[in-house]
C-alpha cells in the first residue's frame, strides 16, 4: 500500500490515503525539505527541529492566527485556511481556556480536587505565560520603534 505522490505534502497526516508509518515519516520528510517544519495527525502538532532561524514566527503570522481564531470562535469561517503552526495550538488552548473562564467549568462532576486544583494552575500558567509574552513584545516593538 503506497500513497500517490501528490500525498507528500498533506498537512494532516489523518488525510493520508495510507497511514502507516513509512507513509507518515516520508511525508514529515518531504515536507521538512520545503521548510514545512509543522504537521497535524488530528488535533495533535508535530514539530520537526529545522535546526535554523526561520521566518515564520513574526507579529504579523500571530496576527494571522490570532485573527483567523477570533472567527471561528465567532461561528465564522474564514476564506483562507492556515498552515499548521504552534500559533493555531496556543490560539486554541486560549480560546478553550476563556471558554471555560466564561461560561464555567466543564470539569465532570466526577473529578477530583486535584484535577480542579491542575485546572487552576492550567489556567494561572497560562495567564502569565502570555502576560509575559505580551509584555516582552510590547517592550520590543517600543525599542524597535525608538531605534
């Protein structure tokens, strides 16, 4: 069982006509090759290390994600479909996580303290990673602005 050669390039390895594991490892690879360094298998991410700087990680491809997620949360679908990027999945776990916020907890009556206790810390984690973030690009887009 071989997959077309038009499959290379699929960015959801799900997609695949035939998921097995060759398939999948000669799919990251050619698509590692055109500097494609991320790939879905469902709602997972897989990241390949491209081992240099590249250019996909500016404000303008967070806008993008950013964006794109404020419509589908909206009930909208955008025209454009994105690539696979780890903006989509910190893009996803936000909205979830504002969800929850918002409209209550979804833990099941069946969990535990200590899950809810991770719930919490979840959600403090996250607030101040992207406090953090937030911050240290708003000091670095001041910087850039006064140099």
């Amino acid at each position: 069982m071989k997959n077309k050669e038009t499959d290379t390039n699929i960015d959801d390895l799900i997609r695949l006509p035939y998921l097995h594991e060759p398939a999948i490892l000669y799919c990251l690879e050619k698509r590692y090759e055109i500097g494609e360094i991320y790939t879905y298998t469902g709602p997972i991410l897989i990241a390949l290390n491209p081992f240099k700087q590249l250019p996909i990680y500016s404000n303008h491809t967070l806008e993008q994600y950013y964006n794109h997620g404020l419509l589908l949360s909206q009930g909208i679908d955008p025209q454009d479909k994105l690539k696979p990027h780890v903006y989509a999945i910190a893009d996803a776990a936000y909205r979830e996580m504002m969800n929850i916020v918002i409209h209550g907890s979804n833990v099941s009556q069946s969990s535990t303290v200590g899950d809810q206790v991770i719930l919490i810390y979840l959600i403090i984690y996250l607030y101040i990673i992207f406090y953090y973030i937030f911050f240290n690009c708003l000091i670095a887009n001041i910087i850039d602005y006064f140099n």
